[in-house]
C-alpha cells in the first residue's frame, strides 16, 4: 500500500543501481574523508557534466548544502534574497541563518514562487539606502524546481542573475530538485547553471532516487576558499565519504538522474492533468517538476485519504494540498488516485 | 543654524542635568564594572519608577539592548516576531540575529508600523505547523513608540501580549522612544509595561536628552539568568559604568526624562499640524510621539532643505519624509519651518 | 594490499550484516526525517541497551554528535573542559565552537589522554573568579575511549563526573569509539555512562564497522529540549533517516557492535604487544582500545611504509606513529607487520 | 579614602580636559553616527599620530575593539594565537570568540605574560599537520602592555610579527594599555605598531583617563572592509559618537596621553621598587607600564587592607597581587602604602 504515498520524494526508496553502487565501494579499504578514489572520480565527471572546471563537496543533506552555499557567499553581516516561500527561508529552522553566523534572509513576492525580475530590480535598487544599518546585499538564491513544483526557464535564470550581479551580488541555486527542473528546462546543466549566472549548485539527490547524497558544486575556485573547512566545522565531512560519493557517481552514470526525473515529472504530469480535470479540483500552479499542487473539496480530499492515499495538506492553508511523484511512482498508483478522486466527484 | 536639524533626536545634543551628573560621578574612584554606588542606586531608583523588582543593564546604545534581550529570550533556532518596518527588523544591520545566533525575525503587517492583533494571532495559530523544520515561535517585539511614530495604546500593549503568552511566546519591548510614548499613553510605566505582559524592555534615554545611556529593564528575574555574562562577551559591560548610570539616575531624577519627551511630543504635534495645513502635504501617520511622516511635494521639500533645514527622505520612497524633534527643540525652529513652507507653497 | 592500512578505522568498509540491513530498509516507502518504523524500533532497541528510557537522535558523523551535544549542554558565554588532546580540542575545526555559539573549550592536562581527577578538582575549584569576566563552567566532555587508545575505567567516569557535578556542570563523553572502550571496561553499557554520571554519550558506529551512523543519546530527556532543531538547523536531519537508523539497528542486533569491537581491540592488542618486544620500538601508551601508540626508529618506520603498511606519523611529533585496527583488520595483516619489524630490527 | 585603591585604572575617574571636551561638544546639534565634524577630525588626527593613513573606529570597550579585531582578521573556522594569559583569552567570557562565530583561541605560554618568539615560530611550523581538522592559523594577537604589565620592546613586536607573516598570519595587538607601553618603549606610536608589523592596534585611553573611549585602528584599508558593519550589528555604533570621538581627541591633544600614562607608570615604578624592598616582599614581574605583581606575606596584605588600601588578590593564586596604578594617581597613597607595607614587615 505504501506505493500510494505521494507526501514526498523523501518517502521513496533508493535507485537499485545506486545500492549496487554502495556495495561496489565496500570492497577493500580506501581513504577517509574524501582521499578516496571514488571521490576523485566524482569530482571529474562532474566536470564533465557541467563541461567546466568545478568543485564538488558532496553532503548527506540539501539544508547542509544551501547553508554552507549561503554562508560562503554572504558576509556575516550580509543580506540573501530568495522567494518568500522558498524552502530555505521558511523549512530550515534558520540553517542558513546559523551557518552564515547570522545573515539575514529577506523574501521576495513572486507567482508561483519564482521571484520577479522587476521586484528583484526594485528591491536592490532601493537596498542600501541605509547604508550600515542595513545588512549588505549580498546573495540571491533561485530554487529551481521552486517550492511551488515550477521551473525557471534557463532565459529567466539568466535575467535574475544579471539584475543580482548588476548590484554586485553573488547566484546560489538551491537545486534540491535539479534533476527535475533540468528535464523539463530542456537545456545542458552549464546552460542552466553558470552560464546562466549562477555561483554555486546545491546539487540534490536524495529525493530522486539516492539514499542520502547531495553535492555542494562550486563554479568559480576563488569562491570555494575555506569552504573545505566550514564543511568540516558544521559536521559534514564524512570519515568514509566514498559511500556519499558512491551515491553521486551511480547517480550521474549512463543518465540514472535524467531518467529517474524523467519518470518522477511524467507521474506528475500525469496527476495534475487528471486531477485538474476532476469536477471541483483546481490546479494551483503549473505542474512543472514533480510536484501537483491542487485545492482538494473536503470529501475528495478525506475519500483519497480514507482510500489509503497518503499527501499531505500545505502548511497555513485551508484546502490546498500538494502530492509529489518520484522516480518510481508506479503508473498504477497514479490511475488508481485519479479513479478514485473521480469516484468521489459528483457527476458533472 | 543647527537648531534647525529635524533629521533625528540622535543630533540633538545633552541636556545640562545629565552633563552636570558625569561631572559629578567623577568626584573620587569607585569600582569598576557597576559595582559602583550610582549603579546601585539606579538599580533602585528604577524598582521605584517601575513598581517592581527588576533587574537594570545599562548599556550605551538601543541595538545592544534590543540584540541582548532578543537573544536572552529566544532559543537559537527561536521565531522572533515584530513589525515587517520594526527598527528591529530594518535598521540593525542584523544585530538580533547575530546576538541571537541565527534566531530568525519575522516581520508582521499592520497600519502605522503597529502590530495588527488579528494578523498576530492568526500568525500564531499557523505557526508550527512545519514542526523542526520551522523556527520555534519565541518573542514578540512591540516598538514603543514605533517605527513611524505611533504609540500602541496601554490596551492593545496588552492584548499582543496576551495573544503572544497563549502562545507560549515571551514580549520584549523596544523602547528606544519609550519616554515620548509614555506621556502619549498617559498611563505609569509599570501599566504600559509589566502590568500589560512585557517582560523585557529596552528602556532609551539616549534620544531624549542622554549622551549615551540606555538600561535593559528585565520584569523577571529568572529571565536575567546569565545576561551579565551575555553583556560582557557582547562587548558592553563598561569598565567605567558609573558614568552610564550617572546619566540614567539624572534622567530619571526629578522628571527630567518625562519633561523632556513632553517638550519633544509638543514640537512634533505643533510641527505636523502646521504641516498638514500646508497645501500639497499629508500626513502619512498620527503624530503621537516625536516624529512627523509627511508627503511633500518636490519644490516645498526642496525649499526648506534650501532654506537650511534638516530632514530626511524616507528610505524606499520618492516623496516622503521624517522630521524628529527633540527634548530641546526651540519653538522658533518649528515656527521658522512652518513659515518658511507656508511660503513655497502656493496661495490657497 | 590495502589489508594492509593501519591509518585509521575509517578506512575500512561496511559490516556485511550492516550493508544487509540497508538493503532491507529500502523495501517500500517509509516516512521521512525519522517517521519511520525502523527509527522507531531504534530508539526502543536503545532503552533495552542503556536498560533506561533515553532520547536518541541519528547522526552520520562524530563532530555532529559532539558538536550538538556541546552546545545542548554548554550555554553561549559557556566553558567546556576536555583534555588538551582530546578530539572535540584538536580535530573539529572548531565544530564544537561554532555549534555552541562560542562557548570556549578548556583543555586540561593528564596522562595518555586521560584526565586526572586532581588536575580537573583544582581547576573548578578556581574558575568563577573572574566572575563575568569568564566563560561559565559548564561541560566535562570525556572521550572513551581517548584520543591516545586509552580507557577511562568505569570508576574514573564515576569519580569525574562527580567532581564536575559537585561544580553544577553536565557530563559529555566522546564515544566515537564507544564498543571498543566498553568491551575493555568489562561493564555493561549503562554501568559505564548514566550510571557512573554521564548526562549525553556520543555513540559512534561509523569507526566499527557502520557506513555513517551514529547517534546521540540523552539520558535526561529535560536536557533533549530542543535537539531535535538543533539537529534540523545543524544540516543534520536526514530526509531518508531510515538508513541511519537501519545501520544503527544491524549494529546493536545480536552484538554486532561489541564482536566488531572484540576483534578490533584484540588485533590492536596483538600488534602492540607484537611490536613492543620489537628491538628500538617503545609503546608510548597502553592499548586499551584498537590503537597502537608507538615510537619507531625511522628505519622501521621507512621499511614498514616502503613494505606497503599503512600507518600516520602522530602530529607534532617526530618519531611517533599510531596504527589503528578496525572491525574486520585480518589476522595476517598484523602478522605481516610484525614479521617484516622483526626483520627491520637488528639482531638482539 | 578611595584614593588608596590600587584595584584596577578603570577606578579612575576621568581627566579634566576630556571632562570638558565633553561639555564643548555639546555645543550645537551635530550628525549621528560618525558623520560629524569632530569624528572627522579625530581621524585625520591618528593619520598624524602613526604618521600614516588609518581608519579609525571609536568604541566604548576594550573587549569590542579586541574582538572586532579578531573577527575582522580571522575567517568563521580560524585560529588566533595569544599568549595563555592574555585578557583575551582569560577575561572576556570568550567575546573574541562569539564575534568571530567561533574562531578558536590558542594560548602560547611565554615569561612575564610575553609570547616566547621560539614558542611561536614552533608552533606555527607545527600547525596545519591536520589540514580542515584543524582551525586556520589566521592571527597573532600581542598585548602591549602585557596582562602580567610587561612591554614588548620594539623589536619584539617586530620579530614577532615576522615570524606570524611568514605563516600568514595578521597581527593584532592589544593596546589597552598602550600608552603605558609606549611610554616606556620609548619609540614612535607608528615605530611600536605598523612599522613592527601590526595590522591593527585596539588603541585604549579608557584605563588612562578618558570615561568610555577606545578606538580600533586599523593600519590596511583593505582589512577594514566591511568591519563598519560588523560594528553596528555588534551594538557598537553609538548615535552620538561624536561624545566618544571628543573624548579621544582631547586625549590625543597637547601629548595629554602621553603624560598621564608616564604618571602612572612612574608611580608604579615607586611603588614596585619600594615594595621590593620590603621584607618578605618579591616582584613577581618586572614593572614596565602601570602594574606591579607581587607576593606578599599574608601579614602585609592583610594589614594593608586592613588599612584601607585597595588592590585584588590575581586569580587562580594564593598570595599574589595585583597593583595598579593610574594616570592621577596620588604621590602620597603610594609613598602612604609603602609606609604602611613597611611597618607591617618585621625588621630587617
């Protein structure tokens, strides 16, 4: 019954491939904390992925991966600028704030939680009138997929960077859903990254399909100063980092991440379409990644519930609910929650 | 010409009790730290003003005072609560958050820069939701006065507080102006404070007349528990307080500080008349303590900065501005300014 | 031939039953960030080892542990006392620092790593002196085993802890090698932490055979408060925690933990024993847990690395080496390297 | 009486021509936060004073300008070296290390509370070994003068600082009482700091007459980048600076600095000379600025105090005192004291 869980990606299960992976690493004895040769590997083929000369930190998890971007790219008296509902402001419990010895998140308006470029423009246009009474702005972070379950295009990416690095900001993309965004941009990960501006990548794993992997991936060297120690002193270098880097080489192999996307956002496309078409559901924003934001009646949403579909009802509203896909959501679940959400419809 | 400065009460220069008082704290030694008699004193005298037990800081400035007494309130992963334009929030270059190591504001909407109650506590009511991955909701900070000049009447003191206390929430009182919202309250100190649910206030002399002298007032002993320790790692447990105390004690001697805030809420309630009969101004808020928002149009600002007065432009707009006055701003001063915009604005 | 790294625990894999166990986990889905049934039954398994009821929180690394636990225990204007060698002084980056706000640690002196009861008596009895001035004493973090393979016995732990809690501090202990220093102690698990006064244990699985698993036990709930954002804020919440805690449940299955231990510490013992009849080789302290301390004449040292041992000068010294065993170091490994000693050495 | 203390400089009270520089400052109304006319001066008076372009930031505590210092020079994961003793280290209930989120403090042992050049260039040629386990060797912090009143003579400071650039470092010094120090260095203010290799100098006049005065200078613009920040969110920025701004430049005026610092390290000089000569009676230190240490029998301290002289017993000791002279200390309480220590002594 479990397979009708759509809380979130986090409930789904490991790739296959990627636990073949971690048994693969167990063979012999091999350096700690990153000397091994799976990590060297890694760093590589990221190179190869984003077609440039990167640098890689791979983490167990994706509030680790922002803050620490976060922390190195503000000064302690710096201010960040992300969406109002972005997960780094509103799900952290303030890891950013902790990690970058207290810089200040400020929220900005935007549909569907991408932020608007002339907000952007606005707001830094008017930042620092207060000169050192106000936190120096200092960060911009773009979620892409965003909190919503949309996707900034690469040509949106571009724009924002350009406005922030006019104002002499510094680009952090929170891609805790990268994989799901880059599928449905349609564009290279480097088109999407830093040739469209961006600093640094949190590089999200875990919920498509690793068991606990992220990679803190940094575009420019000069950047990533000391950031080998600050991973250190917030807990994060792990003493047999090749079980994370493991993860990450299997994860990159012969496309597993594109494909696991892939999957992840065809199951969403194929929820919210069907459910948008449910008498009394309304979509809440565009299905663009793996996620279905919908506002649910009360009796479909109970029935689904009461049929043993697990999703739950987002924080501070009424009667909005959120259902996420992941890279092995069965096609049957998905049927089988659309044929029971119209069971429960009235007849139109 | 400088009596005609309207830029802030910080300009304003000390009155003469309080620079008597430092000259006679310097008769002699005496212990160092605030183990003084004038700080022993003090510490009574404000028992006295207050009506209770309390436990007195002095501290030079109303960020250490604010910072200190967010941070001794919430935990490190606390939800601090204010108004989105509190002083706080906005001017502090992140001083709470730092203090409070990472602790997150939150800011909150209402007319006038005061805290709307039903905003609060449907705010409260959604807050947790998120369990860990949120903030834990900590403090409420009320602004007394506020940010633009209004002061919450004794009742709506007391109902935020009830509100944040059914929340488990503690109230911290920014009264960086808290003598020119006193005399508007018209109420005691302990009314407009303990009695009301504040449990800490941070208590300002230094607009109204000090040279630099400000006092964290805490209602509760128990929640004074290792401030001493957080004052002096913060850098500002004076070596020499006594000349902080000195100026505390001749504020509070006598009336001087209720004589003060009076004379400066009178200057502004006769400068924001005037103005609001001028053609082309509006007042953007009531005038109840010691600042004036006023639209101008362009060529009446211009004019009487060109006329030699001092006044700022209110950050992020194009049209709007703050004219504070002060304990000791001459009548002729606001009778020339009010002349002189009767005169660039046109006949009626 | 890398059978033959004695550099450090954590160059050795996964325990067979341990790998098994995360296969196992990943059937179906389960709630995420330690919802799930395996985190539940954990927790449990936990209270049957410490024969208490405690709070458990999974972790993937030491410094997460220690570091959590600091700042749980020490408040931000807190001193920490450890042994001038210890792990959480030297190895951390400054973890612990940065987790507790920066609290100060105080390294105290005592032979082979351990401190002496007298050395920590005479240096409570002096702090406060300084009253505010000073950080107040507040943690006694032990480590055992030592950073120098030593065990503090059970009535060591008992006779520290009560002079710290004579002072009012909390009692740490560093169990990153938690199994190893138990089997040697020859007392049950509890007997050697809550019993003999130890408030937080840092229970280590990583170095004895886990993947990255380990987990920080509180055995006063009252002192738990908050730890569970801590943790959030920290990075440290896994989404996926069910494969922490399967790992943590393979190891205490059927004594795991203390047969990975066992044979770990015998091996180090074999080889200690092995090495110190060797002519010119001097053990520097007694093995106690699975490190071997010793001094090598720099023809050994040259021959044994030139002969494909694996082994670390100790820092700051010229001559000095640690060789470490782990949870599935072969036998011959260890013959090997006392054979090809002996024939470094001259003839006796 | 209180003319017998001997406790501590910050007894004293404040010198008559800072008393009425203050009164002249408050003539006028005059911009906050730095921007008037005074401050301004102050600073192109330092320029003049180290002979150099420096920027300058008046503060009100010796613990704020060490620790923004520290803050400014170390990164969030480095390590500052000080001497063990040093107040830094000892008596600031770990400020440097909350302002510099969790920087870590590494005491240096040395004679006489002055780092051992040897120790040092050891130290450093040592650190490192454990590459991001380890804090960052970022900063040397000397005291001048020392915490045991002793003075790095010129070439000291340079040899010093020498040896930390050749590893990286920046150096601060610690010049609470720096006046003392130069006095009897008998050198340049610019000769005992930039010209030996100071980065920057926390520049105290509080201990030596002024009320609330410090200043950090800094000798490198491009350290100074953003340390105006991190002053306001420390709570550092006073509104009405120019009072702290009067104080140092009557401080600086007319070589009143100078004299009162050889005032008070003559009658410290007397005083330890005539105390060394009393039976029973050792310096503990030589006496170079304005403090004497020494061992006295039980009977002379007690009947000194009996006879209402004032000065501390030096923590962690047994029979060792601290006394401390000032910029007005009175001829006759050190001629009255010696008196008294000497009928106290039994006849020689």
């Amino acid at each position: 019954m479990t397979r009708r869980y759509f809380h979130s990606d986090n409930e789904a299960g490991v790739a296959p491939e990627i636990l073949a992976a971690l048994a693969r690493a167990n063979e012999g004895m091999a350096h700690s904390y990153g000397a091994d040769a799976i990590t060297t590997r890694l760093t590589a083929r990221f190179c190869e992925v984003f077609e440039k000369q990167v640098e890689v930190f791979p983490l167990v998890t994706g509030t680790a991966a922002n803050s620490l971007a976060i922390a190195q790219l503000a000064p302690p008296c710096g201010a960040v600028y992300c969406h109002v509902e972005a997960h780094l402001n509103t799900d952290e419990c303030g890891a950013p704030e902790f990690f970058a010895d207290g810089a200040k998140l400020i929220g900005l308006d935007g549909e569907h939680a991408r932020i608007d470029a002339a907000t952007l423009d606005h707001t830094l246009r008017h930042a620092g009138a207060l000169d050192v009474h106000e936190c120096k702005p200092s960060v911009l972070s773009l979620s892409q997929a965003t909190e919503h379950g949309t996707v900034y295009a690469r040509g949106e990416v571009t724009e924002l960077s350009r406005i922030a690095k006019s104002h002499g900001l510094r680009v952090h993309m929170d891609g805790a859903r990268f994989a799901n965004a880059l599928v449905q941009a349609s564009c290279t990960p480097a088109e999407l990254t830093w040739k469209a501006g961006i600093d640094m990548l949190s590089f999200g794993a875990t919920k498509n399909g690793a068991m606990m992997a992220e990679a803190l991936v940094v575009f420019d060297a000069a950047l990533a100063q000391e950031l080998a120690r600050r991973r250190k002193r917030a807990g994060h270098l792990l003493s047999k980092m090749r079980f994370v880097s493991a993860q990450l080489e299997a994860y990159l192999h012969d496309d597993l991440w594109l494909r696991c996307a892939k999957h992840a956002n065809a199951a969403a496309q194929e929820l919210g379409a069907g459910l948008a078409r449910v008498e009394g559901v309304a979509l809440l924003h565009p299905v663009e990644a793996n996620e279905v934001f919908v506002r649910l009646p009360a009796h479909i949403a109970n029935g689904l519930h009461a049929a043993g579909f697990g999703f739950h009802r987002w924080p501070r509203t009424d009667d909005c609910y959120r259902l996420v896909t992941a890279f092995d959501t069965p096609h049957e679940a998905v049927e089988e929650l659309l044929a029971t959400a119209r069971e429960l419809a009235p007849a139109r």
